[in-house]
C-alpha cells in the first residue's frame, strides 16, 4: 500500500506545475511570433538598405544626387540640355479643366515607351484604319499641350470614342474617363530617350553636339536623378498603386505590342469599343498600319510637328526660316548593352520605388500584367516609409523582449 501510494504521488503533477507549463508554452509562443514578425520588419530595411548599397563605389551616384543648380558643373552639355528641355515642355498645361466624357479614352504612357505606337492602334481601330491626317496629334490631341495647339478638347473629334495622349500620372488626369495606361523596359526608355535627346534632331535644336553628351552622364543627371527624374519609375508607381484591377483601366506593356500585335490589338478593341463588333478585316488593317515598315513610310504623320511648331523654342526655325520642327519616333532600334553603372543605378531606382508585390524586376511585372495577375498588386502602397517599417520593427523586438521578461519573472513567482 505505501509502495502504491509512493508511485501515485510521483505520477499527480500538482495543477500550479501544470499551469505553469502552460503558461510557459504561451510565453514561448507569444514571443516567437513577435520575434519573427520585428525580423520580418527589419528585413524590408535590409533589403532597401542593400539596394542602396548597390551604388556604394558607384561613381554616378553622386552625380544623380548632385542639387540641379550645381549640375553645369558636371557637364555644362547637359545643362543645356537641361534647360532646352524645360523651356520647350513647360508651355504645356499642368492642370487642365476639362469635363470628361465617360467613354473617353487616356492614352497614357511616358516619353519613350511607345504611346505612339499605341495611339496609331487605338485610332486605327475607331477610324477603320483613317488616315488622312497630316499629324497624329491632329486626330488625337496631345492633352497638355492641347490649349497651346489651339485645340478644344470638348470638341468632338470625328470618330468614337474620343481619345486623348497623356504622359501624366494619375493624379493630374480626370477621373470619369477610360486609361489605357502602356509600361515599357525602364532600359529600353532610357535608350530611346537618349537617342532621341543627346543623337538626333532634338540634339541640334538645343545646340548640342550629337554624342557629346555620354550615356552615364544622361542617365545619373537627368533620366535618374534623385531630385529632377525618376520619372519611369513614379510612372509606374503612381497607375499600380490606384489603378491595378480596376475594369476603366487597362494595363499592358510596349513589349507585347510588339511580340504579339494581333492579340493586344484585340486587347484594345474590346475595351474602347465594347459594343461594338470587331471584325477580322478591321484587325488586319490596324496590325498593318501599325508596323515599323509601315509607320516609317509615313514617318511625317508621327514625328509630333504639330506641336513642335507652336513651342516657343522652335519659333526661329518657323518663322525665321520656314522650316517645320520634327522629331521622327519611329526609330530603327539598335540594341546596346547598358553599362554596369547605369545597370546598378536604375536596379537601386527599381527596388526603391516598386515593392515586392509587383515584383524583383520589370520583367516581373510584365509577366504578371501578361497572365492577368495584375488584381492583387494595388493591394497596399508599393513604398511604404521606410523609416516607419523600420521603427515597427524594433518596436515589436522590444515588444518581445518585454515579454519575455515579464513572463519569465511571472513563472518564477509561481
């Protein structure tokens, strides 16, 4: 009997041992999960921290945090670059009153990334393939640069519906309205942009010498800068961030345009055109209208000599010596490697601006956008304050370490 009794009193826990193991067990939980949740924090700041310290020994980093004022010392090409620049876009109209129409259409893209293109398919389409234009921005009005032109924008525009080519961002356009909103390779747009800047007739207007400007000083100076560019990548960041998954916005990318004309193309009539019939013959014809080879034998119809000539920039070449201003964008591409330093400098611009939600690269993005997974990217804001992510996760550390402490001393009390 006391042999029997001695097991039993062995083998009964008194029920404070058990509670107290409980308790520990529920301290033990409570502090992993802040523990991981404070790394999970610090692990965003790592990473914006590694994408800053992509630049360390970079030598245009500091040339792409240089104040503006202070960039003629660096090159006083691009300066006047710079100021050719400014003085010719600036005419345009910040903020327009403008009463849009629900069935308007925004043509929406950055310079360089193909809107052209996409404005030549989207009026091919409503127009049955129209050409009797002198300059697309005639059929299709530029829409900050609209009142300079002398256009109305309330005006009908002799087909339906009436569309409208932006560079803006979301914010400054009207709300009611449709937006095709076209994304580019930021690489590509930056090769574009410089040829058409530093390599062209535009070099010669701002009386610069064709190349005297190098690629790495464009790129850190003007397309990158850390006050006065970035505009790619606010682009982007501004139409994800309102508008991913919204039916009055579609998504799509210069690239598939290009690889897959037919597709997109019927991508575009569907959204502009809903009720109405889409043939095979209207398809045929804009695909066709919308080739290199065709738009380069009508190359005058896209070099934008419509606007150019009301610029005040231009005014001497028009009145002086009679003679139109013209851009051609139809370009023969030709494909260049990006030096390292360019490479670094816009893979830091990346990851700075655009969260992992929409992905570690534009070629990311562009895969999401292409299978129609584009509904879940707007779900937060892509840059949240770094700063902010940063204190909440030494705040939740603390948070564990407190209880930890506190719990243990509880237990021991027990």
């Amino acid at each position: 009997g006391d042999a029997q009794a001695e097991r039993d009193s062995h083998s009964v826990l008194p029920s404070n041992e058990v509670s107290g193991d409980g308790n520990a067990r529920l301290v033990l939980f409570a502090f992993i999960a802040l523990f991981l949740t404070g790394l999970v924090y610090l692990n965003v700041d790592h990473r914006r921290s590694q994408s800053t310290s992509l630049l360390q020994g970079n030598p245009l980093q500091s040339i792409s945090e240089t104040p503006v004022k202070k960039l003629r010392e660096v090159d006083l090409q691009l300066e006047k670059l710079r100021q050719f620049n400014d003085a010719a876009f600036h005419q345009f109209a910040p903020v327009i009153p403008f009463e849009a129409q629900r069935t308007d259409v925004f043509l929406v893209g950055v310079m360089g990334s193909g809107i052209t293109l996409l404005t030549q398919m989207a009026h091919g389409l409503r127009s049955g393939g129209n050409m009797d234009f002198e300059d697309l921005n005639e059929v299709v009005p530029w829409f900050h640069a609209a009142l300079l032109c002398g256009q109305d924008l309330d005006a009908p525009q002799g087909f339906q519906p009436r569309l409208y080519k932006t560079h803006q961002l979301y914010e400054k356009l009207p709300e009611d309205a449709k937006f095709i909103v076209l994304f580019r390779d930021p690489e590509e747009i930056f090769w574009t942009r410089y040829r058409r800047y530093c390599n062209s007739s535009w070099t010669k207007y701002a009386e610069i010498r064709p190349g005297e400007i190098s690629p790495e000083v464009y790129a850190a100076g003007m397309f990158a800068h850390m006050h006065a560019g970035n505009e790619v990548w606010r682009f982007m960041k501004s139409w994800l961030e309102c508008c991913a998954g919204q039916e009055r916005v579609l998504l799509m990318t210069y690239e598939d345009l290009v690889q897959k004309p037919a597709e997109q193309i019927h991508r575009i009539a569907r959204f502009i055109l809903p009720h109405h019939r889409i043939t095979e013959e209207l398809l045929n014809v804009v695909q066709n209208q919308s080739t290199k080879t065709f738009m380069q034998e009508h190359i005058s119809k896209f070099d934008d000599h419509f606007v150019l000539k009301h610029l005040p920039v231009f005014q001497q070449e028009v009145l002086a010596y009679g003679r139109i201003p013209r851009i051609p964008k139809v370009m023969t591409q030709s494909k260049h490697q990006l030096p390292t330093p360019i490479k670094q400098l816009f893979d830091q611009r990346w990851r700075s601006f655009m969260s992992a939600q929409v992905g570690a690269s534009y070629q990311d993005l562009r895969s999401r956008l292409g299978s129609g997974e584009d509904s879940d990217i707007s779900t937060a804001p892509l840059n949240q304050n770094t700063e902010s992510r940063w204190l909440r996760g030494i705040m939740v550390m603390l948070a564990a370490a407190v209880v930890l402490v506190v719990g243990h001393k509880g237990l021991r009390l027990r």
